[in-house]
C-alpha cells in the first residue's frame, strides 16, 4: 500500500482541484485532476463522452484513469464527484492511500456549480434538486472510503489546507510510532 498518496473525494464544487492543486504545493506531491487526466487522453470534454458514451462510458474510463494513477507514488489525486460510485474505484482509493473527503452541503455546492457548463449531471431544469439526489446517494460512499472528512463551508481554502496538511503531519506521525 501507498500510504504517501492522497485522494480527495467529494461531489462537483466540493474544492476538489482548488484543495489539490494548494495542498500539493505544500507537501510537494504531483498533482492529478482525474477528470483533466481523461480529457487529456481522449481528446475530447467530458460532456462531449457524456453525450457519445453516456455515463456509463465516462464511468469506465474514470475508473481506468484512476486505476492507472493510483499506481504512482507520492502523488495528490483530485477524482471525479462519482468515482466511488464504482466498487473497485472505492477499492483501490482505500488500499493505495489516505482519502480525504470534502464535504459541503447542497446549498453551498449549488452556489459554487450553479453557472458551470462543464457538469452533464447539472444540466437539468432543476439543478439543486438533481444536487440533492446526487449528495444522498453519494455521501455513504464518501464517508465509507474516507480516513478524513473536512467541511469545506464557507471558510478560506488557504486555512482549510492549512488544516488538512496540520492533521496529515499528525496522522504521519502517528503512524510512524505504531
């Protein structure tokens, strides 16, 4: 198991890349977006897939994406808001490194996703509630593969990472006297 590699998981505008991206410049990991991964080797958007494969098609491919970048070590992992909707996904997420979910209620994610036109599940009359399906059939995935589970609210991404690098220290401490 890679314990170095750290896999942020959450629903779409939960700070996944945002996080990621700070997190990795001070604990100086490389960092992968999942979702930039699959566009880069498709060549194509993800509702472009959405509207060719379908989610099932773009499903397969995170899950292949994902498989092949949890291979890597030392690494921070921004997954797709559904990738642990997949039992093998969920699998090597928990077995290859610590996951950190980023939490955020529906109002908050809604404020944050609500102009995005790169979401294909978001594109429906009604947004929020669509939001809402997706939070109460995805939060027990979330919690089941999560080592941490951090609020994202309305508190400042500097300080929040300020927190998850504060605890990651700790927990590596911890871990090193077992």
């Amino acid at each position: 198991m890679n314990t170095n590699n750290i896999y942020l998981v959450g629903l779409m505008g939960s700070g996944k890349t945002t996080v990621g991206k700070l997190l990795s410049k001070h604990l100086r990991k490389q960092f992968y977006d999942a979702d930039h991964e699959i566009v880069k080797r498709t060549g194509v958007t993800i509702p472009m897939i959405f509207e060719v494969e379908g989610e099932a098609g773009f499903r397969k491919r995170e899950e292949q994406v994902i498989a092949d970048l949890t291979q890597l070590n030392d690494i921070i992992l921004a997954t797709g808001g559904g990738a642990v909707l997949s039992s093998n996904t969920r699998i090597l997420l928990k077995q290859r490194g610590t996951v950190i979910y980023l939490r955020g209620t529906v109002d908050e994610l809604f404020q944050r996703t609500r102009h995005d036109r790169n979401r294909p599940l978001l594109q429906t009359e009604d947004p929020k509630v669509r939001l809402r399906e997706l939070h109460a059939q995805r939060d027990p995935l979330y919690r089941e593969v999560a080592d941490i589970i951090i609020d994202t609210g309305r508190q400042n991404v500097n300080i929040l990472v300020q927190q998850l690098v504060q605890y990651l220290n700790a927990k590596s401490v911890s871990s090193s006297k077992d």
